[in-house]
C-alpha cells in the first residue's frame, strides 16, 4: 500500500498535500485542456507523489499526472551542507560561472570591447549550467563540477555551442552570397552528418515520450562532433565550384538543427564565440 496521506494536522494547519490538491484544482481550471501533468520534484519526494496522484484520481482529475523526479545534487567536493558552512546559493554559483566565461572569452578576443565579452560569456555560461544538468538522466545522482560545464571541449554546452559557433563563422563569410541549390555527388563524409541532421524530428518524439531531456543533450553532442570534424575535414569556402554550393547548404542545415536542438534545451546558441 501507499500508507497514510495526511491532509490536515490535528490543529487545523495544512501540509503539503493541502496546498498540493488545491494548487492541482486550480491549475486544471485555469487550463483546462492540460492531459498530461508533469511534477518536476526530488525523487525523495516519490511515495508522496504516488500517494498525491491517487487522491487527485480519486477526486475525479483523470489527467495523465507524472512525477519526474530529479535525483540529489552534488558538488565536486561533496553535498552541501548548512552545518559544514559549504552552501552556494545559485546567485554565487551564477556569477562564479560568469567569472570564469568571461575569462575565457577575453583571452580568446583580445579585441572585444567589455560589453561583446560579457553578451556572449554570459550565453556560455547560462548553456553551460542547463546543459550539466539536462544531459544528465534525471534518475541517476548528478555531481556538478563548474570546471568540467565550462570545458570547451567533451560533452559539454560550450563545446556545442562552439560547433554551432563554427558553422556561423562559415555563414558569415559568405557575406550575403546566395546558395545554391545542391549539386554533384555526396561524399561519405556529407552523408554521414546529413544522416544525423535528419534524426532531429525522431529524436525529439523520443524525448517526449520519455520525458528525457538527456536524450536531445546527447544528440546535439553526437551533431556538434561530426560538425567539428566536418569543418577540420571538409573544404567548404575553397571547395571546388561544383561542390561549394552543396557544402554551404549542408552547414546550414547543421547550424540550424544545432540551434534548433539548443533552443529546445532552453540554451541560446552565439554566432562567435
């Protein structure tokens, strides 16, 4: 069974599960078209989330109701504590992301004013903390390491980002030339990575259905590789007439799908990093 599921204290005074079925009641009326109901809450939270769905299915609310818990939340140096004296609150945690971004982003433009600097550290550091945590799978504990989100290199929302970065630059120096339409035959290389782009739709059903947002952070990472391979690998801008057109679409249809996935990731996605 589910045990007891207290409503009230012996005194009058509401719980949790009080404010809970009043707070359910109040947002099916306010949008009444809701079938699914998704509870975002620690997974120690579990039992009373089972035990709150039942009474809302029992007081007649037949919306699909989920609780996606989120396991415990750990720093490199261990879990915080208010008794250790190791509590970061987000507003410090933020603005330490912040600090080493913008480091980085100064000493790979020495000739950005402060203000470009800090517009696109600030983008880096946001993607940076959204995708630490949304890559992960949200039923396993999460250790967050800062020096490890802001790494531009792995499985990171920099090093995405950068990808994204990268086909941009390429864009960018087409000044406004019109692309053609494709021509000639496919290289192995351009299928494999057009192969990939194609997933998106499929791959962003499957996250639904799963409510998984890891599986839209792996497969941005899976795109951004082949994206950095294809511009180490593939001539694009010197590339034979017969074939530049073809590659200026394919980068396209790269930075828009990296964008794309991103933006569905609520991770915005610079041009110049």
């Amino acid at each position: 069974g589910l045990g007891i599921f207290l409503l009230l204290k012996s005194d009058g005074n509401s719980l949790y599960a009080t404010k809970d079925l009043a707070l359910a009641k109040l947002k099916f009326k306010m949008y009444p078209n809701i079938d699914t109901s998704i509870h975002i809450v620690d997974t120690r939270q579990s039992l009373y989330f089972q035990q709150l769905f039942v009474a809302l299915q029992r007081l007649g609310f037949d919306q699909h109701l989920v609780h996606l818990a989120y396991d415990f939340v750990t720093l490199k140096e261990g879990a915080m504590s208010s008794r250790k004296g190791n509590v970061i609150t987000y507003t410090e945690f933020r603005d330490q992301m912040m600090k080493v971004a913008q480091q980085e982003t100064q000493q790979r433009h020495l000739d950005w004013s402060e203000d470009r600097v800090n517009q696109v550290a600030w983008l880096i550091a946001e993607g940076a903390m959204k995708f630490a945590m949304l890559k992960q799978d949200s039923d396993k504990p999460i250790t967050f390491d800062p020096a490890e989100a802001l790494a531009f290199e792995g499985f990171t929302g920099p090093y995405v980002q950068y990808a994204h970065a990268r086909m941009s630059s390429i864009l960018a120096k087409i000044k406004g030339e019109k692309i053609s339409a494709a021509e000639g035959n496919f290289t192995e290389d351009e299928f494999a990575v057009l192969r990939t782009v194609a997933k998106l739709p499929a791959i962003v059903e499957e996250a639904a259905r799963l409510f998984r947002p890891s599986v839209l952070a792996q497969y941005a990472f899976e795109l951004a590789q082949q994206a950095s391979a294809f511009y180490r690998d593939v001539p694009v801008l010197t590339a034979l007439e017969s074939d530049r057109g073809r590659r200026l679409e394919i980068v396209q249809a790269i930075a828009i799908t990296l964008e794309s996935t991103l933006h569905l990731l609520g991770i915005r996605a610079p041009k110049e990093m």
